[in-house]
C-alpha cells in the first residue's frame, strides 16, 4: 500500500469514526445499549454522500433513506417518517454541516 493510500485510508476512518459519534449523539432509534456498528449502513451512505460534494438535500435523503432501512429491529414507518421531518432532522444536519466544514481535507 502506497503512503498517499494509507493516509487517505486513515483519513476516511477518522472521518467515519467522527460521524459515527454524530449519529449516536443523536440515536434516532433510540439505540442506546446497542452494538457501536448498529448505524454505519447510515454512517456509510452519508459520508458517501459528503465526500461526493451532493447537496444538503442528497445527504439528508442519505439519513431519511438509511432509517427507512433499519425495519428489521422494530423501526416503523411512521418513526422513520418523523425523524426526516425538519423539526427533527435540520438540526442534525446542522451538526454534520459544521463537522464536515471543519474536517480537515482528504490526502
């Protein structure tokens, strides 16, 4: 592995690991006890979505479309559809604008 590779893949699991924390600060599910990895299909298609410069929306379309998926613990329909409303969704998004403003950039 080249040293640009390894620093690039260092850089990405920082930044993984960073919106992680986002998420379970957050916890829409309620998750609380639960495995640390119980967000990172989330966590995976948001920062997909960062790193792919999409727009606000792309990202939060990331989040409301990765709760959606998250049925096979309990999760229903009508929880994934208040979480992307913006009461509870803007002020996460806020929170991920400014950590990802403030990340620094990739190798």
């Amino acid at each position: 592995m080249s040293a640009q590779n390894a620093a690039t893949r260092r850089w990405y699991t920082a930044r993984r690991r960073e919106l992680r924390e986002l998420l379970w600060e957050w916890d829409p599910l309620g998750l609380m006890g639960a495995p640390v990895d119980e967000y990172d299909s989330l966590v995976d298609r948001m920062l997909s979505a960062l790193i792919n410069r999409r727009d606000d929306d792309a990202v939060a379309a990331a989040v409301v479309e990765g709760l959606s998926y998250m049925g096979d613990e309990g999760y229903s329909a009508a929880s994934a559809d208040r979480h992307s409303q913006p009461a509870e969704l803007d002020p996460f998004l806020s929170r991920v604008r400014q950590w990802w403003r403030t990340a620094p950039p990739s190798p």
